[in-house]
C-alpha cells in the first residue's frame, strides 16, 4: 500500500510540487531568517571569540557587554598577575577613536592596543604583513573589511572607484600619525566598524587623555586550572569583574537579547515565516486530501483499514517533508554561501537544522492530523454517489 | 431457494438517514433473498433506496434495523476489522464513475484489491494481467486511467473487481456512463467472466436497455420493493 500511496501523491505533478514547495518555503524561513539572526548575534561577540588565547576576561564590575567599556587603572593588571593560579595576565585596550582619511573625512574605527612585548590578543589571521610589525614606530593593522569598505580613499576622477588602502598607507588616528603595516582578516563586528590593531603603549597615545585607559586584562590560567574557580578567587580579590571567555559571550549575548529589539524583530519575521508556510503547506497538502477522498473512499470500500490509510497519510506526509525541508536547508546553506563575503551577518549552527526539522514536521503531523480525521470519519458509501 | 443456495439475505430492512431536523426514510422494510450465481438487478426511480440497499448488502452502511446476512454472515455484528477482512475477500465493486485511481496503471487498478489482501505486489499484478487479458485489454495494462475509453477504464473495473475471486460483485449503474454498445460488452463481460455458479452479482441501474441481462430484477420504491420479477417479465 505504501507504493500506491506515493504513487497517488506524485500522481499530480503540480499539486505535488505545490505542497513540496510549500514546505521548502516554511523550512527556508525557519532556516534562514533564524541564521541570520544568529549571524548578528554571533557578531556582538565576535571579538571574544577572535581574541583566542586568553581563559579569563577581567574588566570593570559594571561592565555589561564587550563594548561598554569601563576603564580600569593600570595597577590593576598587577593585582591580577599576583593571584595563584594566574599563569599570566595581559592589558588591552579597546577603544573607539576618530580616524581622519586623506580625504579629510572621518571615520569611527574600533582601536586594540595589544600588550607591547607579547602582543597577545592579536587579529586571528593576518592576511598581508606580519604582526610583529606593530613593534615599528606608528604602525598599525587594520582588517581586510575596513580597508575594502569604509577606510578607502578617493580616486580622484569624479566617477572613479575609490582606492583601498595599503600597506605603507598612512592615516590620522587623534591627530596622530599611524602607518599600515598589516591587513588582518577579522570576525566582523556588530557595529562594523573597522577594527585598527596597535601596541598597547601607542593605542594610549591615540586616546584621549584619562587617568584609566585599560580595558581589559586577559588571563591564562595556569595548566590543570578550574576557570570558574580562578575567575572567582579574581572577582574575591580585586572587586573586579572576571568571567571565562564563554561567561563573557553569554553577557554580551544577553545584553542585546534583553536590551535591543532584534530578538523579537526576527522571532515576528520567523513566526510569520512559519505561519504563512504551515498554511501553504497544510492547505495544500489537505486539499490534496479532500481531492483524493473518493480514491481512500474506494480503497476503504474494498477493504482497507482506518490503521493502513493512516500510515499511507503519514507517509505521503513524511515525503512531501522531507523534500520540502531539504530543499529548504538546501536554499539556506546556498544563500549563506552565496553570501559570505558580504556584510551580511549569516551563521547556520546545526541547532538550527533541528529547529526547522521541528518546525516543518510540526507542520506535516497537523496536516496529516486534519487529513486523517477526515479520511477516518469518511462513510466508504460515498463511492456509490455519483 | 434453500439456505445453502442463498447469498443474500434481507429481512425488514431499515436505512434512515437524518439531516438536522428532516430525517429520509431510504429503506423502509425491505426482504429479499439473492440466490448464489444469480444475476439480480435493483432498478427504480432515484432516491428509492437502490444505492442504499447495495451499500448495506456490500457491508459499507449499517442498517438501522433489520438483519442482512451475506453467505450466512450477519456483518452488522462483525467486529470492525472483521468486517473489513470479509469485505476485502468476498465483495467485489464496480462503480458509475469507474474510480481507478488516477496514478495508478491498469494492472497496477486491478492489483489493488490482491494487495489489501496481503498478496505481494509482484505476484498480484501478474495476476492482475491475467484478468486483464480476459476482458479484452491485455495491450493496455500500462495504461493510465486517462489514456482509456469510458468502455475500457469499466472493463478495467470489472477486472478489479474479479481479481481476488470474491463471491459477491455489487454494480452500481455499470452502463450510465457508457454509450449503448459499450454498455452491452461491459454486460456481456460481467455476464460471461464474471458470473458463475458461485458468485452473484447485485447491480443497480436505470438503464433499461440492459435489463436482459438480469435473472431477476427487483423493483423499488420509495424504500420499498414493491417488485421482483423474472427479466423477461418486467417489460
């Protein structure tokens, strides 16, 4: 029977591919609207994620996000390194500082300062130069995206393309004269804005002039170290905020989930993609039900059990989506492909895949559900009515 | 007719069928017996009842009253699955409006029923082509119902409805949808394939043109039969 019911799905191309399509449509908006949303959220953290080596963030206790920087007093990474179990202990700076192009405009630009002797905290791939060159006077590394997109100077022809920056290309951070000697390849950020690596020592040159200026110290912990337990004796021992680097994404990631509208601007559009999807696809496939009535109607009067039109329902249902759901998958992947060189915050964990799989079987079992109500309340007599 | 001859048995049948406040008497009474290896034809005017009769003689549609027993089985007392298992083996159908599934061939149509009853489908649709050659469509058994005639897709039904050797065929309107002579080789086929010493067949029509086919004809209305006569006898 399983044979005829597959044969009785794809009997009718076009309601066939219409209920399939249904579904591809449901599972791509469950997939990719979600990705995306992933995508921005992954962003807000992204420069954790980058700065790789260190096990613990230390920073103002009222620090509430990788961004809202709180400045601490330069003694503090001393009290840091003294604590048992610190392995060692680095500055950083972050900062937002003004960047004046050739062009005299200006450009907000996310400043590092990396500790001067071990650099430590650097852009994760360098793509031209060598990090080792932010130890020569005024240099500086700025990522690939900036240098492409908003640090670009004019060509001077009215309709030509602007020119990128390069290495040996100077510009003015704070009335300071700062020299690329490196482009990195870095996780772009939620503002994305252009991200300048520099030396600790150089990057508090380019600040405005404050009695703090550190950002954060970056901690390793010595070998065998239980992390929460050191961030704890740091936060007992210095009153300041210590949190393992995963700790440090969750605050931030929580920061804008509670602070921002993008979680319920993208659970709207998510909601209203599966709505719209489970009504294309359920009414598609329960009119494709109704139509065939007459055929279970048929088979019911010669015999047929409720339980063998039941699981002849089911996996017609279980087809139409499992091709629907992977082809949606399939135009998701696709489309963060085809994107991933954009602006264009894409990130598609498999967490995702079991959403949508949910999602799009939640759609089938209600369509299959209302389908085989009606297919077991059916009077076989309706074969007789003309 | 001796019980061990009869097929059909019908004793004061009582279908009523309630829409709201308004409820339609379709079977009012109704006794008859239908002997095995007859060929009985229920005709009448419409809504008298005839449709109703079948479906509750083929053991689609409880009666609200009355006993109807087929081959001596009650199927109004049968357990759901055990009536369907019945249904399966013994009854054979063929419709006004043929109803081959659309997706399926004609071997696959005619293999149907060998399938319900469990029979593997390799094995039913040789057998299914077997039948298929008997009525005449031994090119077409990969045919789609669209690619026949009115004609063939009711051979075709015929076919279905002889494969798993049932000992009852009910036939409802058979010919109203084919054109005289069509009709006449669809009768003529149910006549000479599929009616036997052990099989009756129960066909409803208004098609009087094929009322010779008919050892008896019972004639009804109103949810009674008010008639039941030789063949001959009824013109």
């Amino acid at each position: 029977m399983n044979r005829i019911a597959l044969k009785m799905l794809m009997g009718d191309r076009g309601k066939y591919f219409g209920i399939v399509m249904g579904l591809t449509f449901a599972s791509l908006i469950m997939t990719q609207q979600p990705a995306i949303f992933v995508g921005l959220m992954t962003r807000t953290f992204s420069f954790i994620s980058d700065v790789g080596l260190p096990d613990i963030w230390v920073m103002d206790a009222k620090v509430q996000f990788v961004d809202d920087i709180k400045p601490l007093q330069d003694t503090e990474l001393y009290r840091v390194r003294g604590i048992s179990g610190v392995e060692w202990a680095m500055p950083l700076y972050k900062g937002l500082l003004k960047a004046r192009l050739t062009d005299g405009t200006f450009q907000t630009c996310n400043v590092v300062g990396l500790d001067d002797t071990t650099l430590i905290g650097g852009p994760p791939l360098m793509l031209a130069g060598r990090l080792e060159d932010l130890r020569r006077s005024d240099s500086i590394i700025v990522d690939i995206d900036g240098i492409k997109e908003k640090l670009t100077k004019p060509s001077g022809t009215a309709k030509g393309k602007s020119i990128q920056l390069k290495i040996g290309d100077s510009l003015e951070l704070n009335d300071h004269r700062a020299i690329i000697v490196g482009i990195a390849k870095v996780t772009r950020t939620f503002q994305s804005q252009p991200v300048v690596y520099t030396t600790y020592s150089r990057a508090k040159s380019y600040a405005p002039k404050e009695r703090k200026l550190l950002s954060f110290v970056l901690v390793k912990a010595k070998s065998g170290q239980n992390l929460t337990e050191l961030a704890k004796r740091i936060r007992d021992s210095t009153g300041l905020a210590a949190y393992t680097s995963d700790e440090f994404k969750e605050l931030t990631y929580q920061y804008f989930i509670k602070n921002t509208g993008i979680p319920i601007n993208f659970g709207i559009s998510v909601l209203l993609g599966f709505i719209v999807g489970a009504a294309i696809a359920g009414q598609t496939f329960y009119n494709f039900t109704l139509e065939n009535l007459r055929q279970f109607g048929v088979l019911k009067a010669m015999g047929t059990s409720n339980w063998t039109l039941l699981r002849m329902i089911l996996l017609q249902a279980i087809l139409v989506g499992t091709i629907g759901y992977g082809l949606g998958v399939g135009l998701t992947a696709l489309f963060g492909y085809s994107m991933r060189n954009t602006i264009l915050a894409f990130r598609f964990p498999w967490q995702l895949l079991i959403f949508s799989g949910a999602g799009v079987s939640v759609i089938c079992v209600f369509a299959a559900l209302l389908s085989i109500v009606k297919v077991i309340r059916l009077e076989p007599a309706i074969v007789f009515k003309g | 007719m001796n019980a061990s001859t009869i097929a059909v048995h019908c004793e004061n049948l009582v279908k009523v069928y309630a829409t709201g406040d308004q409820k339609v008497t379709a079977l009012n009474g109704i006794n008859l017996d239908i002997a095995l290896g007859e060929l009985m034809m229920l005709v009448g005017p419409s809504g008298c009842g005839k449709t109703t009769l079948i479906s509750v003689i083929a053991g689609i549609l409880d009666q609200d009253e009355g006993t109807c027993e087929l081959f001596g089985h009650n199927l109004l007392t049968m357990r759901s699955s055990e009536k369907l298992k019945f249904r399966a083996q013994n009854i054979g159908f063929v419709f006004q409006a043929f109803n081959l599934l659309p997706a399926l061939n004609a071997a696959e149509n005619v293999s149907v029923p060998l399938i319900i009853n469990g029979v593997k489908r390799q094995e039913a649709e040789r057998k299914a082509v077997t039948l298929l050659e008997q009525v005449g469509l031994g090119a077409r058994t990969k045919s789609l119902p669209s690619e026949l005639s009115g004609g063939q897709q009711q051979r075709v039904a015929i076919a279905r409805a002889l494969v798993h050797n049932p000992r009852l065929i009910v036939c409802d309107e058979p010919t109203s949808a084919l054109d005289h002579e069509s009709g006449r080789k669809v009768m003529t086929l149910l006549k000479e394939v599929a009616l036997h010493k052990d099989r009756t067949l129960v066909i409803v029509t208004h098609d009087a043109r094929i009322f010779e086919f008919a050892d008896r004809i019972a004639k009804m209305d109103d949810g009674h039969i008010i008639n039941v006569s030789a063949s001959t006898q009824l013109n």
